[in-house]
C-alpha cells in the first residue's frame, strides 16, 4: 500500500509555463427565472460592514448580467452606492422598505425579514 497523496486524490497536476494560461471551467450560468418565479429574501445588516448599515436582497437565481442590472434599478432608486455577486445585491444604507416596494413593482415576490 502506498502512502502517495497525489494517488489517493485521483488527480493529475498539470503545470504550464504559458504566462497567459487561464484555467477553464465549464461552468454554465443558470438561466435568469421570470420576476414572478423569483423569491428573494430582503434584510438589513451590519456585521463585518464595519458598523454601516445595508440592505441585503438575497436569492436572485439567474444570470450575473441580470442580477447585476437589478442592482442597477435598485441603486438607482435608491441614489445610493452598492454591489452585485454571487446571488446577492448589497444597497448601502437602510432602504429595506423601498427595496421591497421597487421589488414588489417590478413584479418579484419578496420576503422581508
């Protein structure tokens, strides 16, 4: 029996010594749900934000484009800063009931906790 980790993973390494190498995934993005199908959870936070308050809307299943142009509306709406990634828009400053009332208007379902 061999103690050789590299075998027990299963895996090869592969170097390469192309400067340029980006490593591919084949990784397709989910295709964006219909607003009306959408169930996306809007909270308020402060931790690890260095005490500053922001709303947080969670559970966008679709495209980063789509989520990214959501975000666009809601900063825009709102006249604050923010961002969006993985599933989740951050709004700066505690908008939580307008967040809801543009959501609610653009057609998705929404859940305020």
């Amino acid at each position: 029996m061999t103690d050789d980790w590299k075998k027990k993973l299963g895996a090869a390494t592969v170097y390469s010594t192309n400067p340029d190498f980006k490593f591919e995934t084949e990784e397709e993005e989910t295709e964006t749900l219909p607003n009306n199908k959408q169930q996306l959870i809007v909270s308020i936070d402060k931790k690890q934000r260095k005490g500053k308050t922001v709303t947080l809307i969670e559970g966008f299943i679709g495209k980063t484009e789509d989520l990214e142009a959501l975000a666009k509306l809601l900063k825009t709406k709102c006249g604050v800063g923010g961002s969006a990634k993985d599933g989740e828009i951050v709004i700066q400053g505690d908008f939580k009931q307008k967040v809801k009332e543009i959501l609610e208007k653009e057609g998705y379902k929404v859940k305020v906790k």
